[in-house]
C-alpha cells in the first residue's frame, strides 16, 4: 500500500470521490449510521490516503491543534473491509502520526475512538481519556498519543 497526505486543495476530483465513497460506505452503510459524512471540515484537512493498485484502501483526516482539540486531531480512520486482514489500519494510522509531525510540527494527537477499538489504538500509544460517549448512536471514548 503507498501512503500520501494531501491538503483538500491537492486532492484531485477522483480521489475526493473515492474517499467520501468509502467513507460513506463504511461509516453509514456497513455501521448502519445515518449521519451527516460531508460536514464542511474537509477543506480544512490533512487527508492521509492509502492507496493499492490506484484504489483508496485505508484512510484518515488529521487536523491542526486547535480545530478539534489543543492537541492535533485524527478522525475518519478507515480501511476497506476486505484490506482490514493485512494491518493497513495501523500503517495509515502511523503514517497519520508522521503527517501531523511533519505538517503541524506537534507529537500531541487526540482522537474520539469507537470503544471496540481500544486495544487496537494502545497498541499506537493512544491512552484512554474521560469516560465513554455516543456519537451517531454509536460508544466513543477520548484517546490521546503524547
């Protein structure tokens, strides 16, 4: 899988497509959570894409301290339900962590975590923070990496 990050402006049309399309495909029809995807902070974002033979697998969008949280912010982590098997999650997540680095210069990253998930961002260094939450009927939990 080849990893790039891109502004919203670099993001070429079919890119863009491709990844509100997975986006869509997972968070509303495979988790069967109506929601509003599309909610204007796109153009605002780092967007970390991890593409196989030209197709979007594994995606996130990071943010700047200060838009979300104080610290950096990662959301809309994403792969493909047939990629998940090959550990794509944690290689866009760590590629995630070093666009923040590169691109906003902090180590400090915050995100909002569906609970199932737990394990799987400890094992990034994410620690719990807070007490669980919904979000779009689903449980999150605070999650920060410093």
């Amino acid at each position: 899988m080849e990893i790039i990050a891109k502004t919203f402006d670099q993001l070429d049309i079919y890119e863009l497509h491709d990844l509100m399309m997975l986006r869509s495909e997972v968070f509303v029809v495979e988790q069967n959570c109506v929601y509003q995807d599309v909610d204007g902070k796109d153009p605002k974002a780092l967007h970390v894409l991890g593409k196989k033979d030209g197709s979007i697998v594994a995606y996130t969008r990071c943010f700047p301290p200060g838009f979300y949280f104080e610290a950096a912010a990662i959301g809309r982590v994403v792969v493909v339900s047939e990629e998940r098997k090959y550990g794509y999650g944690a290689d866009i997540m760590k590629a995630s962590l070093e666009a923040i680095k590169a691109h906003y210069k902090v180590d400090d990253v915050k995100l909002s975590a569906q609970t199932y998930l737990v394990k799987f961002y400890n094992s990034l260094g994410f620690s719990t923070e807070g007490e669980e939450y919904l979000e779009d009927g689903i449980p999150h939990i605070l999650m920060i990496k410093n």
